[in-house]
C-alpha cells in the first residue's frame, strides 16, 4: 500500500520544512489518529511511513488541513544547501508507505460537497460586481476543483457562513445566494491577515482550456467572478480599506451613483464610478512644512506629481472616460500644481478640499456635475 505525492521543501526559523498540501492524506491521518510518523530520503524522495520518530502536526484543521514537517536533518547536505540559497519553496517527491493509497484519497474528493447548478440560474444585473478569482485543482486522486477569492466582501460572507450556489456563464463565474441548497465558503488566513475564501466546484463546469492546462501541471487558473452584494444584505462601501474612501463612497452611493472598491490585483484608482468608466484617487497628504519637499519632484509633492500623472496615462491606456484626484486644498497654491492640471484636462479633473467635515457632500456635487 502506497501513495505517491508532491510537497514543498523551504525555510523556515533556521530549520527545514516539508509540507505535504493534500487535506485528503490530512484528514485520514487525524481520523485513523496516527500521531508519528518515521521519515527518510531515499532516490530523490522522501518516503513516509509508519513509525514513532517523528511526531506529526497539523496546521488549517477547520479549513484545509496541511501536514508540516522539519526534516532537515535527513536530508542530503546539498539538498540543505539548495534550499537555503534558493530561498523558496522547491517542489518534491513524496513516497506515503503502508498508511493511505491513492483509492483512499479518491473516495474522500468523491465525498467533498459540491453543488451542480441549474442550468437557469441568474443575478440581478443591475447589482453586478466582478472581480479577480482563481480555480485551482488539488493533486490529490479524482476530481477535485476549488474557486479561490481574495477579497473582504467574500470573507464577510464566509465569517457569516452564507449558503451560495456558484455557476458559471462561459468563463465567469457567479456566486449566488441559496440558504436551501448551497455550501458555505471556506475562509483561511494567511499570516500578514490577508483572506483566502475558497469553497469546491463540480468538475462540469471547468472549461476544456482550464483542463488542458491542469493535465500540463498547472495547479491554479485565472478566472473572473461576479456576485450582487444586495442579495447578500452587503453595502460595497463597507469594504473600502481608508475612512476617506468609505465616506465618500457612502456619499456618492447615496446619490445613486454605484461604486466600488478595486480589485486588489489590478492597480487603479481608490473609488471605480461603474457606470460611467471613472475612477477615483483620494490622497490626503498635505504639503510638508519644508518647502523644499512640496516641488514637483520632491519627496512630499512628488507623490501629488505621480497621481494626477497616473490619471493621465490610465484615461489613455485603460481607455477610461474620466479621472478624477482628491487632494488636500493647500496644494492649490503651488504653481507646478496648477499648471499640471492645465495639462491633463479635460479627462483628468483634480479636486480640492480639506478632508473636514462634510467635505465628502462638495466632491460627490463636483464629480457629478462632470460626469452627468
């Protein structure tokens, strides 16, 4: 009885360490309570089996269960020194002896729930909001495709455990609510705090070029993802990341203007107008007590330089209609300031003000006069 893997060998607090990426062989393990394991490296391989040497333990229990390992000190003096100078993970073959087959791991992704959606399935078009996604195929015996999000309005869903169905229509996928046959999203994160949402997908609806790609080795696909936050009782405004954002997303939503935050995976501006092919950028620094950073090129005003620049190239390369920057309103004193601005109108529309109160009600009546 045997099973043949991959794992990742980096690392970590001065030692080595190997973790095995299959919530299979994890779950197996727990359930059959094997606790120690013996380790060695053999041809190119590090074979696993039974054994008291060294002790197992295993991290995302609730989630996705991984199995970390130290096993620097079987390892090669090479191996060792490979792994320390290439400072990332590098791929490795794993021999699992006399604990689990690949049948095993086969039966488990049969097991995993997956919801097949109706063919009819729609979203309120009027409440679309799509963003970056990723499908991603385990290495694990069977069918076993995951939808991977990276973003705060999907983690809020997950915490709150919401049923969901996800479809698809051609190559972007939908996630629509469903409190009587959907599944809830799986949430994990990593250390810094970012957010991971992931939940399974039957393998219908992975397209033949995603497949192709999976059979060359591929083991994550881009996609695209769309879901009505208001069907999910969720205001996008919630999920800007800076107080500023958040107020004058409130304010323009307010005013029937749909907004959203961007997808963190793209650069672009703080604020996207998604009816209108606009965007946003709020910067509140205001100029430095020394004048000498407040030039154009200096380190203070370069950074007002560099977002009414960023507004010109965008409306040219992303062929957006307007562009619009919100600075603090002592900037309208600099000469270089203003005659930037004289440069790239009409298409870029720098406004000021002095973040106090209220100051969110002016700009949303100065971005609406231009783009009504």
């Amino acid at each position: 009885m045997q099973l043949n893997l991959y794992g990742g060998l980096r690392l970590k607090g001065g030692g080595i360490l190997l973790t095995i990426y299959s919530a299979p062989l994890a779950r197996i393990l727990m359930e059959r309570n094997i606790k120690t394991v013996d380790v060695i490296y053999s041809g190119e391989t590090i074979i696993i089996q039974p054994g008291s040497k060294h002790k197992l333990h295993f991290e995302r229990i609730n989630s996705t269960p991984i199995i970390p390992i130290y096993v620097g000190k079987i390892l090669p003096q090479a191996i060792v020194n490979k792994i320390k100078n290439h400072k990332k993970t590098i791929k490795t073959k794993i021999l699992i002896k006399d604990i689990a087959e690949q049948r095993d791991l086969a039966k488990y992704n049969k097991a995993i729930r997956y919801v097949i959606p109706d063919n009819d399935l729609q979203l309120n078009a009027n409440d679309i909001y799509e963003l970056s996604a990723h499908v991603t195929k385990a290495n694990d015996s069977g069918p076993s495709y995951q939808i991977k999000i990276k973003h705060k309005l999907f983690e809020e869903i997950a915490k709150r455990k919401t049923k969901v169905i996800i479809f698809r229509k051609g190559n972007i996928f939908f996630v629509k609510r469903d409190d009587a046959k959907g599944i809830a999203f799986n949430l994990y994160k990593y250390p810094n705090g970012h957010p991971v949402i992931y939940a399974p997908i039957p393998p219908e609806i992975i397209t033949g070029f995603e497949k192709t790609l999976f059979d060359k080795g591929r083991r994550s696909v881009k996609s695209r993802v769309c879901i009505s936050p208001a069907e999910f009782n969720l205001e996008l405004y919630n999920f800007f990341l800076v107080e500023e954002e958040q107020k004058l997303a409130r304010e323009l939503t307010n005013r029937n203007i749909r907004v959203s935050p961007p997808d963190m995976r793209i650069r672009s501006g703080d604020l996207l107008l998604r009816d209108y092919k606009s965007e946003i950028e709020i910067t509140t620094i205001a100029p430095s007590n020394n004048k000498q950073k407040n030039g154009a090129h200096g380190s203070t005003g370069a950074h007002i330089n560099a977002r009414i620049c960023e507004g010109y190239i965008w409306t040219k390369n992303k062929n957006l209609d307007k562009y619009f920057v919100v600075i603090d309103k002592s900037w309208s004193e600099y000469n270089w300031v203003n005659e930037l601005i004289d440069l790239v109108k009409p298409n870029v529309n720098v406004l000021f003000t002095s973040f106090k109160k209220d100051w969110e009600n002016k700009i949303s009546e100065d971005v609406l006069k231009i783009i009504k």
